[in-house]
C-alpha cells in the first residue's frame, strides 16, 4: 500500500498521470475505505483524461449535416422518453444514436444519464469515463456533475440495501432479504456487506450453490486491509458448510 501511493505521488509530481492513476488505483484496492486515497484517484484520473482528451481532439470523428440531424433528433427523443419514465424506450434512442457516432460526447452523456435513471450505475459510470477521456475545457463539466449524482445516488442506494436487509433477516423474510441485496449488488456488485449478505441469504433459501458464490466473491473483494477477519472467517465456513457432499465410496464385493 505504502509502496504503491509513493509511487503515485511520484508520479503525478513528475506530470506522469497515468501512471498515477494506475498506482493509486492499486493502493485503493488495499484500502478502499481511505478517504485520502479516493482523492487522489479522482485528482490523478482527471488529470490523466483530460491530458488523453487534448492529444486525441484531432481525431474525433466529423459528422455531415445529415448526421448531426438524426443524432439530435435520437438525443431528443431519449430525453423526452426519460422524462415519461420510459427507460428502455430512452435506452433504445440512445443505441439508434451511438449507430451514427458511439463517441459523440452528447451521446456518452445522456447514456449515462439514461443508464443512471435505470440504476445500472457500473455502466453509467463506464460511460463517463470514456465520455472524460474525449472531453476537453469546458466540455468537462457536466460530465462531473453527473458523475457525482450517480456516485451519490449508488452510495444512497448501497445504504438503502443494507438497511432494508437487515429489518427483512431480523424478520427472518429470507426470501424478501435475498432479494434486497441482490438488488443493491446490481448497483454496486463489489460491495462486500451485500454480497455476505447475499450469500446468508441466499443459504437461507437453500439455493447453496449461489450461496457459495456470493461466498467466495465477497472473499475476493474483502481482501482488504479494512477487512473484518471474523466475518471473512465465518464465510468460509459457510462455504464449507454449503459445499456438496462427497458421494459415499463404494467398495467391491
């Protein structure tokens, strides 16, 4: 950890932002509860986009007239669908204007925004990543801003899901608590409280192959300096506990 964040330090000093990026990144992942650290992945990204946005704005793609029309009107509609609530239909007008150009900034933009409205935060977030790698000056800031409802509406979200959870166990409704955090893991799927969570219940409702998935994902994720041991501990238990038996020997006559 140590290690990597020097490194870092080192590196976005010296103007070097993707490496930065990248050693931050790897610090964050061994202690992903550090505020510090956060902060300096979003220091060190958006250095690092911004730079790849202004050597590569000669090349971004230059529409015709015509194409620029249909693009307007796919963007239109999406955004008048989104306002009626109609997210498949928005996300359908989002695909029909990524035919005519995927990496136009309008349409990263309000794919993200669609994507974010229908809760799949992961590929709404993806979305604006690429949206920032292409985005120079003053076309940077309402990506930001987006960015930082989603991040806040997945954060609310997440907290919801665990909340919600925990009432549902202590009634001991397991089927509705195995649902509660599947759905908070289709917002954030590496979120180790909810997929223990999920893997308990999903033991609960005797489903022990899905359990022990859940199981053995929240032990990728949780390897962490911020880990609980207990709880790692217990879930491996689980998973044994849930593993299938070994069929009896059979012996010859």
């Amino acid at each position: 950890l140590q290690s990597h964040q020097e490194l870092g330090e080192e590196d976005l000093k010296a103007g070097e932002y993707g490496a930065a990026n990248r050693e931050f990144r790897v610090a964050l992942a061994r202690n992903p509860v550090d505020e510090a650290l956060q902060q300096r992945v979003v220091i060190a990204w958006t250095d690092y986009s911004r730079q790849l946005a202004i050597d590569q704005k000669g090349s971004r793609k230059q529409l015709s007239a015509g194409q620029i029309e249909a693009l307007n009107q796919a963007l239109l509609f999406a955004s008048r669908y989104e306002g009626e609530g109609k997210l498949d239909l928005a996300y359908k007008k989002i695909q029909e204007a990524e035919s005519v150009d995927a990496n136009a900034l309008d349409v990263l933009l309000k794919k993200a925004d669609v994507l974010g409205a229908q809760g799949n935060f992961m590929e709404a977030l993806a979305a604006l990543d690429a949206y920032d790698k292409l985005a120079v000056d003053d076309e940077r800031p309402k990506a930001s801003q987006l960015r930082n409802e989603l991040l806040f509406k997945r954060t609310s979200r997440v907290e919801d899901a665990r909340s919600q959870f925990q009432t549902a166990w202590n009634q001991k409704k397991f089927l509705h608590a195995r649902e509660i955090a599947l759905n908070g893991l289709r917002a954030k799927d590496d979120d180790p409280e909810l997929l223990f969570s999920a893997g308990a219940a999903t033991m609960a409702t005797r489903n022990l192959e899905a359990s022990r998935k859940c199981f053995r994902r929240y032990l990728e994720v949780s390897d962490t300096l911020a880990a609980d041991a207990r709880k790692r501990a217990l879930a491996r238990r689980l998973m044994a506990a849930a593993a299938p038996a070994k069929p009896a020997s059979q012996t010859g006559a």
